[in-house]
C-alpha cells in the first residue's frame, strides 16, 4: 500500500476557547486560549493557513480523514518531522 508523499508535521496552536453561559468576573479573567498540538501530513498552505490531515487512505481513491486548516496567526510552533 503506497503512503503519502507528503512530509509530516507537528504544530503547535493556540484554539479559541469561549463560553455560552453565565460566568463571573473571575471565571472571565481566568478564561485564555486552549494551547493545542496536531501532527498530521501536510496538505495545502496559503498565506493566511496550513492544512494538515491525520490519517490518509489510497482505498479507491486519494481519501484523507482529521483534516485541520490551522490559521497560522494562532501557531507558534511548527516542525517537519
């Protein structure tokens, strides 16, 4: 079974975290992004983002699953693997 030709990566991103319901003051100041880490094979890159897949498929067709478009203002890490 043939892999990806992609090179892999690990990124390091901030996600935003928000809220529905009622909080208090304290709650509101304590609130911050969720600092989070995808590896997956690199899929695509515009100048605003960078598309990476988790899993990938050659069943059939070219199939990919766990796909993220991260916008790169919210990574502060990111390393080929």
């Amino acid at each position: 079974m043939p892999k990806p030709k992609m090179p892999r990566f690990e990124i390091g991103w901030y996600d935003i975290v928000g809220s529905a319901e009622w909080l208090s003051n304290e709650d509101v100041l304590e609130q911050s992004p969720q600092e989070c880490w995808t590896v997956g094979y690199f899929v695509k890159e515009t100048s605003s983002y960078i598309t990476v897949s988790c899993t990938y498929s050659p069943e059939g067709s070219d199939q990919w699953t766990g796909v993220f478009s991260i916008p790169k203002a919210c990574i502060f890490s990111r390393k080929k693997l």
